[in-house]
C-alpha cells in the first residue's frame, strides 16, 4: 500500500519530522450499516474480528466502522525552502568565480533571472540540449517533431543595467509554428528570444508560455504537472474550477497559497485576456491521453466559467428551455404532465442553459433532487462539477435516486453518504449520517416516487 499526504501548512524556514497512521473504512463493517456484507459471505477470521469489533462497540457505545496501523517510525527530518536565498558579496565576483559548466549539466550561483553574457554562453547550449532531447524522446515513440530553437519571441533587454540578459517579450512570431503543425509536426519551443539586432536573451518560462497562448488563443491549455491537477484541503484533486463562482472562495481559503495561489492567480489573468471557449487543464503526462480525448478528462479543468441562477417558479418561458435540456441529457420523452406534478423547491442552472438541477420538497426536512442535467459538451468542460458545488453549498442534506443500470452511479457514490438499492433503484443522500431511521423514510419515498418518461410499449420498464 502507497500513502502519499500533503502537509498544507508547513512554514517556509521551518522543520518537521512526520509519523503517518493509516485509517480506513472497513469494508466488512462499513459507517452505513445497510451496505454491510450478508455474514455467510465472510471469511471465519473476519467474524471473529468482527465480534470483538461489536464487543468494543457495546463499550463504547458507537460504532467503529474504521481500520487502522499503528503510528509508523518518524520520518526523515525535512524543511520548506525559503523563496529566496541570501547572497553576501560582490555579485561581479560571484559571477567570475562561481559559474561552471560540464556534460553533467551546469551550476549557476548567480540568480537565474540576471543573467550575464558568460552565463547565456554556458546556459544556451543546455538549453539546446534539452529542447534536443524532448525532441529525440517523442520521436522514438513515434511522434513527429520540429526544434524551434529561435525565431518565435522578439524581445527586448527587461532591464539591462538590473537584469542583464532578461528579455521582454515584444512580438511572437506564429509562422515556423504553424509550417511544423501544418506538415503534420509536434513544435518543441525554448524559451529564448532575440532582440531586433539578433541579441540572445532569457525569458522566464511561465512568461514565455503565457505569450504564446495569447498569440495563439487555444481552446484550450494544458500544463502536466506531477501532482495531476490542483489539490484541495484534503489532498484531493479538484476536477474543475469556475472562476466565475468560484475564484474569490478559494482565493481567500487559507489553504490556498504558495505556489498554488499564485497559479490560480496567474490562470485567471491569463483566461481573462482570451476568448470564453478557452480553457486551461493541469493534469500528469501520464493522464494526457485521457484529458484530450475524452468528454471527462482527468485533472483539473479550470474556465472563465458561467454564473448560476436559483428560480422557485418555472413559467412557461422557463418550462420551454428547460425541457429539451432534460430530454436531451436523459435521451427521453418528458410526460406532459411532468411539470404540473413537480412540488418545486429550486431551480439552479447555468446562465448558458447547458447545465441544471431541479430540486423539490421532500420529507423529514431533506430535500429531494428530481434532475441532474448536464448536456455531453458541458460535462467536458466542467460545469457538472461546478453544479454540484452550487448544490452543495446550498442544500446541506439531500436524496435522489437513479436507475440501478446508470453509468453516472459511480460518480453519485462519491458525492454521497450512503447508497441503498431498492428495487430498481439505487438511491443516495448526503447529511443525514448514519441514522437508519431517517435513511429508511428517504429511500422508500424516493423509489416510491410517480414515473416522469414517456413509455415506449416494448420498454415498459422505462416509465420511471
């Protein structure tokens, strides 16, 4: 078993040694007693562990649904590394004595933003190199590509005097881009410029990449990162984020800083500055395929995104929009009747009507999630998930159900709390813990609840 964990509140200049318990839900005794194993399915050990576990549970008076290790030996002593060093002494000295070159790669003490002319003599063939090398490695899986070395940033000097050999990015120049695309060829960019005169200059990576996505103006932009995307408080991957609704909440979380908020920073400045469509997606070399080939991607997926509005009355104007998105997303026929019988709560849909939730009325003070309606092109883009948010931040307890065959089931699970087949159904809700007199009333109500699809004679088994 491989344990990865996030320390998101480690201090910059500080030190800390970890030890690391590993807690898991058992799986023959789960939190929700109705997804429990029948016990002539268990092995003789498991129910004799489980009878110390019920035992235990007796004293205690609760119930202990957890697996857990022993405290593991403490780590390795390790630090967060201060943003910047400290330099004490000419830096013209420094730069005399402190540069070295070799094959094994080169070691700079002058900072890598100023760089002098006999630092660009040492890092310039690297940098070759490495283009070279990517270049070479895509090539022996297959991969047409081009090494463009030069001639797509003009620059000019930052600031000579300060800087040195920084460049400003003035022009991007397109043409040997698209003659490598246009003759079938996978561009492989540096990150040098050249002056008008043809002097050489360093730009930083991050600005590099931000001018050419707004010479080009992409649909969309893909950073690969180790981590797969961005992380949040648990550790977890965000799979979208709409800045719309969502930037200023995680801008001021106090979980969100370092490297992380100035990346969010930077991706809204830049999404911003490009048209609506575009996108930027963080995700692993190793889940590349998946972010470009298919509908739900794999990472994070970060847009200018689309407001939400709340409606606790469906005029006819409403109704007339409304409906073919359901019928759309569910592939069926609403009933006439659909709209009349609905014992409506809230409506919340997104301002381009791609994406929205009918919530209704339902028992015991939960409310009940008639529809979930995401067109195919909104899933791609996040907005399911930016949905499901807005449902979350506004109704702390709810249930819904789905057919027992909907590929969608495994994504309901991990929004849920619990998940309980009745029948045909398979019924979910979050907020009400583990109390089986308040799941019990909920699942019954909600597998009872009237058809809403015209039935086709041959599919009867259609009509809910």
């Amino acid at each position: 078993l491989l344990v990865r964990f996030y320390d998101f509140k480690a201090v910059p200049g500080k030190k800390y040694r970890y030890r690391l318990k590993v807690v898991l839900e058992d799986p023959n005794h789960p939190q929700n007693p109705l997804m429990q194993p029948n016990d002539r399915a268990l092995a003789a050990d498991v129910k004799t562990r489980l009878a110390d576990v019920a035992a235990k549970e007796k004293a205690a008076n609760t119930r202990i649904y957890y697996l857990e290790t022993e405290f593991s030996e403490p780590s390795d002593v390790v630090a967060v590394q201060l943003e910047g060093d400290t330099l004490s002494g000419s830096l013209a000295d420094v730069r005399e004595s402190r540069i070295r070159g070799g094959e094994e790669g080169v070691e700079f003490t002058t900072p890598a933003t100023e760089p002098s002319a006999e630092v660009m003599s040492v890092a310039r063939p690297v940098i070759y190199r490495q283009n070279l090398a990517l270049v070479d490695a895509l090539e022996q899986l297959g991969i047409r590509t081009r090494s463009l070395q030069h001639g797509v940033f003009e620059c000019d000097y930052e600031n000579q005097q300060r800087l040195g050999f920084v460049g400003r990015v003035t022009a991007v120049h397109l043409e040997s881009i698209k003659s490598a695309i246009q003759s079938g060829a996978l561009p492989i960019v540096t990150c040098l410029g050249e002056s008008p005169s043809g002097q050489m200059m360093n730009i930083n990576a991050d600005v590099a990449a931000r001018e050419l996505v707004l010479a080009i103006k992409p649909y969309k932009i893909i950073f690969l990162s180790p981590t797969g995307g961005l992380l949040d408080e648990q550790g977890r991957i965000m799979s979208a984020i709409n800045l719309a609704t969502d930037y200023d909440r995680l801008m001021n979380a106090a979980w969100v800083h370092s490297g992380m908020r100035l990346k969010l920073e930077q991706i809204g400045q830049l999404l911003t500055e490009l048209p609506a469509s575009s996108s930027v997606s963080i995700t692993s070399a190793n889940n590349l395929t998946r972010e470009l080939f298919t509908h739900n991607g794999a990472g994070t997926l970060i847009r200018q995104g689309e407001d939400f509005s709340e409606q606790s009355k469906l005029d006819a104007a409403v109704r007339s929009t409304l409906k073919p998105l359901i019928e759309q997303c569910f592939g069926r026929q609403l009933t006439p009747e659909y709209f009349n019988r609905l014992n409506l709560k809230t409506l919340i849909w997104s301002r381009s009507g791609r994406a929205a939730a009918v919530i209704e009325q339902g028992i015991n003070g939960v409310d009940y999630m008639d529809k979930f309606a995401v067109t195919p092109d909104a899933q791609g883009e996040g907005l399911g998930s930016t949905l499901w948010q807005q449902i979350r931040q506004r109704f702390h307890k709810l249930y819904w159900r789905s057919r027992v065959d909907n590929p969608v089931n495994s994504w309901y699970a991990r929004q849920a709390e619990f998940a309980v087949r009745r029948g045909g159904w398979r019924v979910f809700g979050y907020g009400v813990g583990d109390d089986l007199s308040q799941i019990g009333p909920l699942v019954e109500d909600a597998s009872a609840r009237p058809g809403c699809w015209v039935v086709e004679e041959s599919h009867p088994e259609l009509a809910t």
